[in-house]
C-alpha cells in the first residue's frame, strides 16, 4: 500500500489481485448477489482515491474493509431510494401479495438468515466469519469499541439462533 500511495498503479493492480475476491466475498454476504462486483470496483476506486489519506498504523485489510463498509452504505442507500420508487409503482399498479412475500423472505439458508440481521450486526459477522478478522480488526474497521463488536457478534449469533429455530 505505500508504494500505491506514491502512484504506483502496477502496486495497485497486484493489491487488487490480492483481496479482490475477498471484497466480492463481503459484499455477497451482505446480501449483493449481482452487483457484489460492482461495489467491490467501487471499493477500489475508492481505495485509490483516498490512498494519501492512508496511515500503516493497522494491517490494509482494516483500511480496505473500512472503505468496503461505506461503499456498502452508500450502495444501500442508493437501493433503497430505488425500491421505495418500485414500490411506490408497484402499489399503483399490481394487486399486493403480501403471503408470497413473507414466504420468500423466511426461506431456510444461511444466506436469508444473514440479511433478516440488522445491518450493525450483519456487517459484524460477515467480517468476523467470512473474512477472518479478528474483534479488534473489526473495531477498527467500524469505528467502535472492541466490547460492541463481542456484544453484537453475540446479539447476531442469538437472532440467527432464532431464524433457524423458528424455522425447524
């Protein structure tokens, strides 16, 4: 990461070969299936943006998933203006079935059980067990305390105990 915060684009591009796919791995536990590649582009792009603003005083990995989490947020916001605009049409045009939706929502696998998770608590444990940081990497990433990471990860692991046992 120092020689690409000195504008060495062959650094850049190795960096990018490196923790590409971690990246796409992160996004896609966060629930984006299609554009999971979309925003880990954005992630770089960003990385390469704000490379000045870069301190080695954690491991890149904090630095790149603190980056992955606000490109996260901002995609998420960006969706959610979308769906409020489809439902706003689907509302007007088509009849609401609201027992198909609450059928699709509640299918039993790991991956809807991680998005019925608040977004605090999912983004913890996508860190924690799909990308292998540790709590206090987390925290850093996250901008919190080491203890609220350990809270959420346990809050995160009791709801998902819930999904699954209302699910049996």
């Amino acid at each position: 990461m120092q020689r690409v915060r000195a504008g060495d684009t062959t650094a850049f591009a190795v960096l990018i070969r490196r923790h590409q796919a971690a990246v796409v791995n992160f996004f896609r536990r966060h629930g984006a299936h299609t554009e999971a590649e979309d925003v880990a582009q954005e992630t770089f792009l960003r990385v390469w943006r704000y490379r000045l603003r870069y301190q080695p005083t954690a491991r890149f990995t904090t630095f790149l998933f603190t980056v992955a989490r606000h490109a996260w947020a901002d995609h998420l916001r960006r969706m959610q203006k979308r769906e409020r605009i489809a439902e706003r049409v689907e509302t007007e045009l088509l009849p609401h079935d609201a027992t198909a939706q609450h059928t699709a929502r509640r299918r039993l696998d790991a991956q809807a059980a991680l998005n019925a998770l608040p977004e605090k608590l999912r983004c913890v444990v996508v860190m924690s067990l799909y990308q292998g940081l540790k709590y206090e990497e987390i925290a850093a990433a996250l901008d919190v305390p080491v203890g609220t990471v350990k809270s959420r990860m346990f809050l995160a692991m009791a709801r998902l105990k819930e999904f699954f046992d209302v699910e049996a």
